[in-house]
C-alpha cells in the first residue's frame, strides 16, 4: 500500500507539473504563504549582489513574506564588516520592505549566528516556527545530536498531520553535486522521523547547484545551493534527478495555498529554470504513542 501511494504521488506530480510547464503563474491566493529560499549565498561578491537585486525585482510582483536560508550565510571572517557585506548590504532593500530572513546554519557559518538578530533564529541553532498552514523546522546538520534528534521528534509528533511540515538544513540527504553528494550519514538519522512524522519538503543546500529530485519515500527534496556561490558543471544528474542546473546562481520561490505547493526556480537574471506545483501527500497518522522514544 505505501508503495502504491508513492506511485500515485509521484505520477500526479508529473501531471500537475507537465500541465504547468509552459505557463507558470502563481496563484497568489488570499492566506497563502509566500516565501524564497536562498543556499551558500554569502560570499559579498557579484554574483550574490545580482541574484538578491532579481530577489528584490521579482518581491514587486510575488510579494513573498520571508526568506529561508539553508546554510553558508556568512563566508569567511565574520566581522561586523562581514555582515553588512555579505548580507545586510546585498539584501537591505528587501529588508527595507520588511522581508524576514530565517536562517539555518552551513559548515562555513559560525554557531554565533544564531545570536544575530536579522536571522531570526530565536538563539538556537535549531528551531521551529509557523506561518499560515505551514510549520517550519529549522535544523543544525553541522550537529546532529541526541538532543537535536529528541527535540526534532517531539517537534514533528506535536505538530499533528493538519499542515504542511517543511524541513531545511545545510547538509542534503539526496544531491547529485559532484563536490559532497547526499549525506548518507545524516540521512540515517533524520530521514526515519521524516517518513514516520509525515515531513513532506525538505530544502537544502551545500552543493553549489540547484537540484530537483524525484520525490524519495513520499517527501519532496530540493538543493539550493547556488544563490551566492556556484560549481560550474558541479551536477551529475542521475535518475533520481527531476529538474537541475550548473551554470548559473539561483534562487526559489514558493507559495503553498491549501493542499498545493507551487514553485519557481531563477537565476540571477531572471531566467526560469525550474517551475511546477506539487500537491501535499495524503498522511495516514501515527500511533497515539508514536512520541515515546
């Protein structure tokens, strides 16, 4: 039966997504949340200027609310200087506009992070937060404890089976970068709470491109790992590849209204690489203990 599911899921998927292929539009429905996320951004160079300004030209039209950040925020020093360098100053008019950024931490991002106020990361390295139908984690790959894992756990069980669960983290359980490839490791230990608690997308970045990839055990999985940095031909594409690109820095757009994920994919120039809406698997709940260890 569960094999089943994955297979009606993933050939509506083609459907929705073939229907929408040549003429993507968001529906901007009233209540839908509206957000982009952003990978491995923070270098302070050119490339990252363009692709926050396509951020900020595009918020004129798909007014998203919030950004999440999936890890390498900060490259390099992490001074004052730094900060307005690589973040303040390449997205400061999309702060002007009262745009919130919620970041997660990569393997270049210093812990103190978390304690920089424009991130919102409530002090922690790992937290959680709601907007409209959508609880969103935000996990620390860089360390996956047993008080992480405990505090994931409780996290996803409390949170029911009512709204859209989204993950997001540095280090990606599925890539076909050529530089790390998927977190084998790491997988082991989240992936279990992600298919027993009904997670239903995960954003990641690390590998400097952006991959789509064929929905793994009924989750959706995205790598954003080009909106600052880039590798050049860094993606192998394999089959359970759905949509990707190498040449050139990205960034996503995403608005979930209801049951229905619609996104969008650019480079720093406003050309479209990837779009489509998925719709939010049907979840059978777990056990009435399914939040004892």
């Amino acid at each position: 039966m569960r094999n089943f599911r994955y297979f009606v899921l993933t050939l509506v998927s083609f459907f929705l997504l073939s229907a929408r292929a040549d003429e993507f539009k968001f529906p901007l429905k009233p209540g839908s949340v509206r957000f982009a996320a952003i990978g491995d951004m923070g270098t302070g160079d050119s490339g990252q200027y363009q692709t926050a300004q396509e951020m900020f030209t595009v918020h004129q039209t798909f007014p998203f609310e919030f950004v999440i950040t999936l890890g390498d925020n900060i490259y390099g020093g992490h001074s004052s200087k730094d900060f307005v360098k690589k973040f303040e100053a390449p997205y400061k008019p999309l702060l002007d506009a009262g745009v919130k950024f919620y970041a997660s931490l990569g393997n270049h991002d210093n812990p103190n992070e978390r304690l920089y106020k424009p991130f919102n990361m409530s002090d922690s390295t790992y937290y959680t937060f709601k907007k409209g139908n959508v609880r969103f984690f935000a996990l620390d790959s860089n360390y996956m404890d047993a008080k992480q894992l405990q505090w994931l756990q409780k996290q996803l069980a409390d949170a029911g089976n009512n709204d859209w669960k989204i993950c997001y983290f540095h280090h990606p359980l599925y890539s076909d970068g050529k530089s790390h490839g998927s977190s084998i490791e790491l997988r082991a230990l989240i992936e279990p709470l992600f298919i027993k608690y009904g997670v239903d997308a995960v954003f990641s970045g690390h590998d400097h491109v952006y991959e789509r990839l064929k929905p793994e055990k009924g989750i959706y999985y995205f790598l954003e790992g080009s909106s600052g940095q880039l590798h050049s031909g860094g993606l192998a594409k394999s089959s359970i590849t759905e949509q990707g690109n190498d040449s050139d820095r990205t960034f996503m757009l995403i608005e979930i209204a209801g049951d229905e994920m619609y996104f969008e994919t650019l480079t720093r120039t406003g050309r479209q690489i990837d779009s489509g809406v998925l719709r939010r698997p049907v979840r059978t709940p777990p056990p009435a203990n399914a939040g004892s260890k």
